[in-house]
C-alpha cells in the first residue's frame, strides 16, 4: 500500500542503499528495541499491570463523576434547613474524602475504616 511505510521502514531503505552494513544494523536493533517496547506483552508481570491499570481508571472515572456531584449538593444545601447543616457538611465532607480514595491523582488518601479491618475479629 502506497504511504503505509513507517518512518522506521522507510530509514531502513534509505540505510540499505546508501549506508552500507553499519546502518543496516543500526535500523534493525531500532525495530528490535521498538519491538521490545510496542507488545508489553512480552515482558515478566504483565498480565497483572493491565488489570490494575483498568482498575485506576475506573476509580479515577467515577471520582470524576462524584466530584461535581458532590459540589452540586454543597452548593444546594446552603439553602437547605438550617438546624441540618450540620449534618450535611458531614456528609459532603465523607463523600469527598470517598471520591478522594478513588482518584489515582490523591496523593493522601483519607483514612477509612476498611483499612483497619484487620483489627476487628471475625472480618
């Protein structure tokens, strides 16, 4: 196919003609480094990275989505009863720091209790 050659291909040619030997090798240990790099696959312990990758981006979207949610009910609630203000800063504050522990981006995580199950008996 006419101008499907990748620039890699197309470097190799160039060095083929003009080049000589030196740069025919140069080019082949590029694609076989660009090889290496395209199909992670290869490489040890990939097949959980993909998984955990999947994993970050599904939490960090959902912390997007509760994020202007969050925002949308604290500035609504401003109205609301005052004797329950209370209570609804309580639970924007939670439901902020629950969109927190979902964001890949959060470098300190809330606490929670779910990380001190292991103390409790019978978890």
């Amino acid at each position: 196919m006419p101008g499907s050659e990748t620039r890699l291909q197309m470097g190799r040619k160039v060095a083929c003609r003009h080049g000589g030997q030196g740069e025919r090798k140069r080019y082949q240990a590029t694609e076989t480094t660009i090889g290496k790099v395209a199909a992670p696959e290869r490489h040890p312990g990939t097949r959980e990275m993909p998984e955990q990758l999947n994993k970050w981006v599904d939490e960090w979207e959902r912390a997007e989505r509760l994020q202007p949610f969050i925002a949308a009910y604290a500035e609504k609630s401003r109205s609301w009863s005052a004797e329950k203000q209370p209570q609804y800063k309580a639970w924007i504050e939670w439901a902020t720091q629950q969109a927190d522990r979902l964001d890949a981006f959060v470098s300190e995580k809330p606490t929670s209790v779910l990380d001190r199950k292991h103390e409790v008996r019978g978890w």
